[in-house]
C-alpha cells in the first residue's frame, strides 16, 4: 500500500540519520489538511525532543536521505518539524489499478497477529434485555468483524448473566405468582413481570427479600427443583436472544454463561485470600487497596468527606455467595487458560468502569506474570428525545424486539414512498436491510463513550451520517454501472487521475485501511463510520464534477473504475460494521 511504502523508506531514512530509533514510531498519517500535503510524519518531533535536539534540523536532516520521487512531487519540512509527502496523481492512480487488479489488497493484514477475546452482549437471563445490550451486542460485533478483517484470531463469547441474584426473585416469583398461559404466550414478558412483582415487594417487605436470599442460596446450592426452574427459564430467555442475534446477523462463538463457571469459584477466593490480595471482613470476603498505586488511581479506594476511604471488591459474601466480580475473575482465568489471548475487550456501559477497573487490578495482583491486555471498551447511555434514558411512551425499557420491528416498519414507509411501482415482497426485505442497518449505525457513529440521543427521523434520514444514506449512495453507483451497461463488480484498471474531485476521491479510498486499523487500535468504529460518510461525500463531489459516462473512452474507463472502487470499499466498510447493501431503494 502507498502509504506503507513512503513509510518504510522514511523509517530507512530516520534509521540512516539516528541508527538507535525505534522505528516503530515512524508513522505517517494523512494530513489533516490536504493544504499542507497528502501524507505526513509528525514522529520527528517527538524523537528530537528526547534527543534534545530541533526537530525542524532533524527533519532537514532526514529529508537529505529521503528519496520518495517515484510516488511524490514534493517532499517539505513544515510547521514545528512535520514531514508533509505529496502524491504523484499518477501513483495514486497505479496504487489504485494494483488493488484493482487484486495484485494488492486495499488494506494490508496485521503485522503483528494478535488473539483477542471480545466479551459483548451478555444479556441477563429473565431481565429486561435494555438498549445497552444492543449497544454492546452491535459495538462488540463490529470489532470481531474489524480485528478478523486484519488477521487477527478474535474469539467472542458471550457472557450471559445466567446465575445472578435475579434468580432468588424469579423464584419466589415463578413458584407463587406464575401464569402459565402468559407464559406460553410470551415467555420475557411473564418473567419480565414476575421479576418486578417480586422487586417492587422486596422495597417493601424484607420478609419477601429474605425470602428471595434463601430461593437463591438453595439453587446455588444445588436444590433440584430451583435448579429445573432455572434451566427452564435459560432455555426460555436463550431462544428470545437468538431471535435477537438472528435478526441483527450476529454469532457468537461461546455462550459461557456465568453459571459456568461455577466450580471454580471457590478456588479464586482461597486462592486470592491464600496470597493476601483479599481478606476476610465483617464476614464478608473482599479485595482491599494495597496501597501500591496513588490513591486516585487506585480502584479500592474512594473519597468520601475529603478522605480517601476503603471500596472493597466483594468477592464472597457473608452468607457464603459469590458474586459478579468472583465470577469475572474466574473466567478471566479460564479464558487465559483455554485460548491464550494477548488481549480481551469487555464491551459495557459506562456504569461497569469501577468494576473492570478493580478487577483488572486484582487480575494483576494475582497473576502479576501474566501479560495480557485487558480493555473495558466503555461507552455512554442511550436517550430518548428528552434528554432522559432512553424508554417507551409508558416509561418502560424498550424491547429490543420491538426496537427493530419499529426500524423496519419506519424504513418500510421511506422505501415505498420513494418507489410505489416496487412489489411490497422486495420493499420488505429492502426495508429490512435498511431499517436494521439504521439501528446498528445509530449505535456506531457517535463517540461510544458520549452519550447519543435516539431519534427515529435522524437514523432513518437519507441525508446525513446514517445507514440509509451511505446504502443510498451505494445503490446509486450500482445504477451508473446499470446505465453503463458494464458489471460493477468487473476489476477495472486503467485510472487516469487528473481533475481535483477524482484525486480527492482515490486519496480516501486508499486510507481505508488506515481507518480499519485506527478502529481496531482504539476500539472506535466511529472512525469507520466518519470515513464512509466522508467517502460518500466525495463521491457524490466527484459525481457532480466529472461527467462519468460522457468522456472519451480511457476517460470513461478511469472513472468508472473509481465507481468501483467506491462501491466495494463501501460495501466493505458497511459489512465491517455488520450492516446489509442492497442493489437499489
Ligand atoms: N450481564 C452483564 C450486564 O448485563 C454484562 C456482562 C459483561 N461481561 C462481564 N464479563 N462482566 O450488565
């Protein structure tokens, strides 16, 4: 890829001038703005800082050893030591009729392979499965798609929360209040109901909590009867969530549930108690600061009235239970044990920080040989028009089935407005593609970690950074090859680059790759999303100023060639972030 090659002969370059850098951190980037250049280095500066020396003497000195003439025009020293690089309009026209011609592929494999573990979705048997779960199920899915794209062996596992004190509730529910035909009707909604029956007489009556304690101390102690109700209720909740996953085209390749890792439990505590990293205290048994870290980031410490206080990880409770955080250090454990990652992700919502953090921590402290890379990929909540959590006209979670039967009704509407002559079979599946499409963008495009405001007419627009118009753009490119007469999918070469709009377009299509890696690097698929979007507005800018079908023959070719590459670099991005095309809508 272009970029790689102007890269590795800057690094031979910065090697010839200072042979001890760690080449590693000679990058280059696009250049925020194409004013100052195409590509840039801005490495320079950091390594003359910590050699005490100018970087703009140090950017001269580099540059005496460059030799980049075969790809660019120009090569400059600017600002407080960048390198800026500008292309040859005819290099970025052979780079692109080598990836056209599949002598080279439009964003290059990892260098450094690495096998992630990716901890998303993991819904809760028999509670309300809330937005935030399709948030995680959709965030967590991109970036298995994303990492796999790059060569990465990536195993996803989908923790579900199989095992939880929810189950104390559920029963003294079930066995009391349960309505059989309801039920049968629909299963969620019946334990969705007998969970918040039993909750709201917990708030006012401890002999109904009490109650609920003892119906989950005897399933985890192995009672017969509470453990066949529970498996009924997993078998229950599991087939709901597969219609989810079906739907949204998700898979998983473990569902290891909490539950699983129930023999195991006890081990983690004596082991963590054994070494010192947790004690026993008012009968419960926690992990404690050791005071190894400054008190602000220390996660077992808290301020409170200006002191900095004990905040404990429970890990076995007075009545002899275990808990979220022991389960979450046990499958740590096993997922080390069993696939050897260099890396695990955990996708949540921001309310889990302080619970990854202390388990990270206590991870370390009870395995301080391990190396592995633990990331809590956070991100923010879900509002509804308000400006308050995201809910229903009555105030109640929104059903994520009923989420993405409303997408594909909305889009339903947009797709037959737009074309009445389309049978109402294929403007379904169109409507299907384009509504959950809709829903999945809407979860990827904002910074995960700010919180976003749901809004039917901006998701579904056709105008705007949404699904619809990166699938609209896609189909109107499908239509320029129909009025061709020439197939999309044929690998034209032969681009001619000369006008400004055609130059910007094969730029962008070229930092694909750049952009795939950015997401994997950071965990943000708003990058890809940004780039689509980007990437659809300089086509439509192309579009407009250079007439496709009407040039001279080798003019028409090029062109038609940048289509091409536009449509599948779209496709491709839109399926890395798990969402349909379609041919037309
Ligand atoms: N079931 C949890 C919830 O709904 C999410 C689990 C996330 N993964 C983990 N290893 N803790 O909040």
């Amino acid at each position: 890829m272009l970029f790689r090659f102007l890269e590795s002969r800057l690094q031979q370059a910065v090697a010839a001038v200072l042979p001890d850098v760690d080449l590693g951190k000679i990058l280059i980037r696009p250049c925020p703005d194409p004013k100052f250049g195409d590509y840039q280095t801005r490495a320079l500066i950091a390594v003359a800082q910590a050699r005490k020396t100018s970087p703009r003497k140090l950017g001269t000195e580099v540059l005496a050893k460059l030799d980049v003439s075969e790809w660019c025009d120009k090569v400059e020293v600017a600002g407080p030591g960048f390198i800026n690089f500008f292309l040859k309009p005819a290099a970025l026209g052979a780079a692109l009729d080598a990836v056209a011609g599949g002598r080279q592929n439009i964003f290059e494999p990892a260098r450094q392979p690495r096998t992630v573990v990716i901890d998303f979705s993991s819904p809760n048997v028999a509670k309300p499965m809330h937005v935030g779960h399709i948030r995680s199920t959709i965030l967590g899915d991109c970036l298995a798609r994303t990492l796999r794209l790059l060569g990465h062996t990536v195993v996803t596992d989908n923790h579900i929360g199989d095992w939880g004190t929810q189950f104390g509730k559920l029963l003294v529910g079930w066995k009391r209040l349960l309505d059989r035909a309801a039920l049968e009707r629909d299963p969620i909604a019946e334990m969705e109901r007998l969970y918040r029956t039993i909750t709201a007489e917990c708030e006012q009556n401890p002999a109904t909590l009490e109650l609920a304690r003892q119906e989950l101390v005897k399933l985890q102690a192995g009672d017969e009867e509470n453990l066949r109700l529970w498996r009924e209720m997993q078998a229950l909740s599991q087939s709901q969530f597969d219609t989810i996953y079906g739907r949204l085209g998700v898979k998983f390749d473990h569902t290891l549930g909490e539950s699983f890792y129930n023999p195991w439990l006890r081990d983690v505590v004596e082991q963590l108690t054994r070494r010192g990293i947790a004690r026993v205290s008012d009968g419960a048994t926690a992990v404690f600061s050791n005071g190894s870290v400054p008190p602000k980031e220390d996660p077992f410490l808290i301020s409170r009235d200006g002191e900095w206080q004990p905040n404990p990880a429970l890990i076995q409770k007075t009545d002899g239970g275990f808990n979220y955080a022991t389960t979450d250090l046990a499958t740590l454990d096993y997922r080390l044990r069993t696939w050897h990652p260099d890396q695990i992700l955990y996708v949540t919502d921001g309310r889990q920080q302080l619970h990854f953090r202390q388990i990270f921590a206590a991870f370390r402290r009870w395995h301080p040989e391990v190396k592995v890379d633990l990331v809590h990929v956070w991100f923010g909540s879900i509002q509804g028009k308000d400006g308050k959590p995201f809910k229903t006209r009555t105030g109640d979670t929104v059903k994520l089935s009923d989420l993405l039967d409303e997408a594909e009704e909305r889009a339903f509407q947009v797709v037959t407005a737009k074309n009445p002559e389309l049978p109402e079979a294929t403007c379904r599946e169109i409507a299907r593609i384009v509504g959950i499409g809709a829903v999945k963008y809407a979860d990827l495009a904002p910074n995960r970690q700010s919180d976003y405001v749901f809004d039917w007419d901006k998701i579904l627009a056709l105008n705007g950074n949404t699904a619809p118009y990166l699938q609209y753009a896609y189909t109107r490119i499908q239509s320029i090859f129909r009025k061709a007469g020439a197939p999309a999918a044929s690998s034209a070469e032969g681009f001619q680059l000369t006008e400004l709009e055609e130059l910007r377009l094969a730029k962008h299509l070229l930092n694909f790759g750049l952009t795939l890696e950015a997401v994997a690097e950071e965990c943000r698929p708003n990058y890809l999303c940004n780039y689509l979007f980007e990437l659809a507005g300089h086509f439509g800018r192309f579009y407009e100023a250079c007439p496709v079908l009407k040039g001279g023959d080798a003019v028409r070719a090029s062109r038609l060639a940048l289509c091409a590459a536009t449509a599948r670099v779209l496709k491709q991005g839109l399926e890395v972030l798990g969402i349909e095309t379609t041919e037309q809508m």
